[in-house]
C-alpha cells in the first residue's frame, strides 16, 4: 500500500491526491497531444513526404489546431441512431483509457534497495496515482471495459459499416484479452504480486522481466497489446478500404475526437504498461544531479522507444485478414502463453524444491513438444476434413 | 458514513440496473443495464475489501460474458423490440410467478426464520490478515484446502466447452450448404 495512507487521511493527504489526478490528467493529455503529432511526422519520414508543418513549429501545434476545429463543427445524429448508446460510447472508450494509467510507477528511485518512493510536499508516497491490490488486474479490467466503447458506438450508429466494425472489435478484443492476460500471468509468477509497485521493485538493478521471464511473454504481450488498441497490423476494427471508417463511420465533431483521444491515450498507456511490466519502469543509472530527477527520464524514454514501435508498426506492416488474425491468436499466442506460464510455473517449483535444473529443462521441453505437436495434428485433422466437405459441397 | 454513503449509491445502481433488465423493450439496452448492475455489485466488493473479486467480476462477467451476450444480439440483428402479447410456452407466466412467489418467500424464511436468522454479523470469524494482501490468502486455500472443488469446476468448464464444439458443428453425412460457406 502507498505509504501516504499510513497515518490515516487528513485535507492535505486528499489535496495530495488531488494534485496526482490532475497532474496524471494534464500528462496524458499533453501526451496524446504529441503523440498524434509524433505518428504523423514519423509516417511521414518513413513514406518520404513532409507532414503537418504549419501550425507552430515543425508543425507541434497541428493537433491543438485539429482539436479546436471538430470542437467547432456540427455534431450530426443519423436518423437510425440509438442516440442515448450513440452519446454513451465515446466516454465509454475515454474512461478506461484515462483510469489504466493510474496504476503507472513513473518517478521514484528502485535502484540499489531504492523503495521507489517521493516527497511531495513533505509526505512520502508513491509516485503513482494508485497502487491497489489487484494491481495489474485493473488494466485487465479497464481493457475489457473499453471494448464496450467501440462495440457500442458501432451498434448505435444504425449503419452497416459500423455494425460490421464493431462485430470485427468484440470478437478480436475479447480473443487477444485471453493471450494478454496469460502473458501478464507470467509476470505475477515472478513478481509474487499483482501489485505495479511490487512488479517495479522486483525487477531491481535490471533484472528485467524482459529476460527473467524469457522473451516470449514480452513478445506475446506486444502482439496482444497492438490487437486490445486495435492498432496496425490489426486495425480490421476501422480498416478504411473495406468499412468507410468502421465503428467511428458515423461520428464527427467533438464526439470523433473523443474516440481518436481514447485511441491515442490508450496508445501511451498500453506502452507505459510494458514499460512497467518488462523493462524495470522507472528504474535506471542515476547519472549526475539529484535522485529524483533520473527516473522519471528513463520512464519517459523507454515510454518514447515502444511509441516509436507501435509507429513503426503502422508504417511497415500490411493489415491481417480476419481469419488470420483468429488463427494466430487462438493456434497460436494463447496456447505458447500457457505453455510458457507452465514452463515458468516448473522453474519456479524447480528452484523452491533444489530440484536438478538441467532434468526440469529437459522435461519441460520433451512435454511442450509432445503437446505443441499434439496440437499441431488436431489443426491439421481440422483442416484435412474441412477441405474434404468443401471439396463433396462443390463436386 | 462513507460506507452508508457508498452503499447506498451502488446498491441505487443494482436496483436501477436489475429493474432496466427486464423493463427494456430493447434487448441492447437490457445488456447495458446487467453490465451497471456488475459494476454496482463491483464497488460493493471493494467496500467490502474484496478487491479481487471485484476485479474478477469485471474482467469476467462485464468484459466475457456481456460482451458476448451483446456479440450474439448484434450477429443475430435481434435488437429490435420482442412482442410480449404470444407466450411461446403455455403456461409460462403462471409458472414464472410461482417461481417468483416462492424464491421470494423462501429468502424470507431465511432471513427471518429458523433457529439462526440473519444478523448482518460476520460469517467468516478467520482473522482477515492485514499484512498478507486477501488475493494470497484466496489463492492459498483454493489450491489447499478447495483444490478437489476447484479440479471438478475446471472439468466442468472442458467439458461444457467440448460440449459446445460438438453441438455447432455439423454432423458428417450433412454437407455444407451454399449460405454456410458464404459465411465464411
């Protein structure tokens, strides 16, 4: 538990707080704000054209001046609307982009015994707006809520578009949730807690859960993640050539922006994640000057490398067809996930019990493969018999 | 007070929700209302320190299984309001309200009757550590204590998932027809 709440609560505890949510809300606002910027000056360096170059300089203020314009444009309401889920949706994709953060460690030394903890205002806490109990779980939580964002706004629209759009997001969403929660799963293994703070301090003087926990959850867990934001290469949620714009068809104004927000929020917030689950989040060399002041520069620039990842993601790759994108999540990412949390569960056990490491390995591995292969023949029976039907069906 | 005062407001978004259930002509809209009866009965469980269950019962029963409730309504196109003049069952409303009739009076009867009526005192005596955090303990006594209930409910799950493959799929004298593989 955050150490402010130790000594009860009292006015300035709550001003403390307080201070927190605006400051978290000012950040990621600020954040989306050059984030856009970011993603639209990097695609254009990568398609060798210009970009947004007019509004201030190198064209940073281009997102304010967007912004200031959908607030000004008329807000259309199709006639087939539902209009009370139509108005509902937008916030329904804002609210859990904004709250996932809360759970973020961005600041406080966890190097060398480091606690992790600031001073603010003479009281000590944490440099998060949250550390609850379930932690990780909340981001889990909020993830699942944020389906109902896209999911809504394209059933209330009364449109074909964005019905087939919000089919695509529920059914993807919900597929790719199973892959990240095992992958996260993994992590709480090694951490021994659900706690974000915990996850940080475990991971001390760089034993990474980037390499504790073998890569293959970091690489499952950025797959799954790209396909919970609904990003490229698996953007079929919007996929302009064939659904107009998808679930946001039928959206303008300020209610459009709402969701470009909460698309953009949930970019940062889903990088911060990993931040914090893989790569040690704030922790790092505190080269010259005070403690306090080298945290929160490594968090952001590790922040700043899985932006950059995500973009480049977009720019690079072509977008999945749907029934790839089914059969790499449930062939392929979510039973590598429980193999993994299994292999990690082993090792664990393996450690506690003193038993020989090399004859744990091997066996881990001979099961794997037996079921991996296992698995592999089940696929292929499938596909064997479907293409027998389909071969009766059409002679 | 803040417990009276977060009780009163969760258990005012139950009611409400529970009540938008079966008032909504529109079948959306009576999904929406179960997801705000979830979230009501989340918040109970944080007033109640089971932070972990409230979690789950968001995760689970808001982001899983409404959602798929909603996945089926939008797939099947089923959103527009039912006519509630046919019973497609015969007798179905009489049962259903001495069903109603006699689940609340049995709720009565153990709140009220009976040699111990309902307190409002804890059941649970155990010493809830404040040290080690409830999802520990959770996990501790469900693979000790429970781990026999706990295998026969995963069982349970194969089984219904195997269950629900053999049941979609089509039999293997019975080809596919021309729709089938358009919807593919």
């Amino acid at each position: 538990m955050d150490p402010l709440f130790n000594d009860g609560v009292d006015l300035a505890i709550v001003l403390i707080v307080v201070f927190k949510v605006v400051l978290t809300f000012a950040f990621l606002m600020v954040a989306v704000m050059f984030m856009v910027w970011f993603e639209r000056k990097l695609i254009s360096d990568m398609q060798n054209r210009i970009g947004p170059n007019r509004a201030g300089p190198w064209g940073l203020l281009q997102t304010l001046a967007d912004g200031i314009k959908l607030f000004f444009k008329e807000d259309s309401k199709p006639d087939q609307a539902d209009l009370t889920v139509f108005k509902l949706a937008p916030y329904l994709s804002l609210v859990p982009a904004f709250l996932t953060f809360a759970i973020v460690p961005v600041a406080g030394n966890f190097m060398d015994g480091g606690d992790g903890t600031i001073e603010l205002f003479g009281h000590t806490t944490y440099a998060q707006l949250a550390d609850p109990p379930i932690g990780i779980l909340l981001a889990l939580a909020m993830s699942s809520v944020a389906v109902y964002g896209v999911m809504l706004a394209g059933w209330s629209s009364g449109s074909k578009y964005p019905l087939l759009g919000s089919v695509r997001a529920s059914a993807q969403m919900v597929s790719y949730e199973a892959a990240l929660g095992l992958s996260v799963a993994t992590i709480v293994l090694l951490a021994g807690s659900l706690s974000t703070h915990t996850i940080v301090s475990e991971q001390t003087n760089y034993q990474w859960n980037l390499w504790a926990a073998g890569f293959v959850p970091f690489v499952l867990f950025l797959i799954a993640a790209t396909a919970e934001l609904n990003r490229p290469p698996f953007d079929l949620v919007e996929a302009e050539q064939e659904l107009v714009g998808g679930f946001h068809t039928e959206y303008s104004s300020i209610r459009f922006a709402l969701f470009f927000l909460a698309e953009f929020m949930n970019t940062v917030t889903m990088s911060a994640i990993i931040v914090t689950l893989f790569f040690g989040g704030p922790a790092g060399p505190i080269l010259v000057g005070p403690e306090w002041l080298w945290p929160p520069i490594w968090f952001f620039t590790k922040l700043g490398v899985f932006l950059f990842v995500f973009v480049w993601f977009r720019a690079t790759l072509p977008r999945f067809r749907y029934d790839q994108l089914m059969d790499l999540g449930w062939k392929l990412l979510i039973p590598l996930a429980l193999g993994w949390l299994l292999l990690i569960g082993a090792f664990r056990i393996a450690r506690d019990q003193d038993w020989n490491l090399a004859l744990v390995l091997a066996i881990a591995v001979v099961v794997l493969l037996v079921a991996a292969s296992l698995l592999n023949g089940a696929i292929a029976a499938a596909r064997r018999r479907r293409e027998e039907t389909e071969t009766e069906a059409f002679s | 007070m803040t417990e009276v005062a977060v009780f009163v407001v969760s258990a005012a978004i139950v009611l409400a929700g529970a009540i938008g259930v079966i008032a909504s002509r529109n079948p959306v809209h009576a999904a929406l209302s179960l997801v705000a009866t979830l979230f009501g009965i989340a918040v109970l469980f944080i007033a109640q320190d089971a932070q972990f269950l409230a979690a789950v019962q968001v995760i689970v029963y808001a982001g899983a299984i409404v959602v798929l409730f909603l996945f089926v309504l939008m797939l099947l196109g089923v959103d527009q309001a039912e006519d509630l003049s046919v019973d497609p069952l015969v007798g179905q409303r009489f049962l259903a309200a001495v069903a109603a009739v006699g689940g609340a009076v049995l709720l009565l009867l153990a709140l009220f009757a009976g040699d111990t009526p309902a307190t409002g005192a804890r059941a649970v005596t155990a010493a809830i550590s404040d040290t080690v955090p409830n999802i520990n303990q959770l996990g501790r006594i469900l693979f000790t204590d429970y781990v026999l209930a706990f295998e026969i409910t995963a069982v349970l799950l194969t089984i219904a998932v195997v269950g629900a493959v053999a049941l979609s799929r089509r039999g293997d004298d019975e080809p596919a027809t021309d729709a089938e593989e358009g919807g593919r």
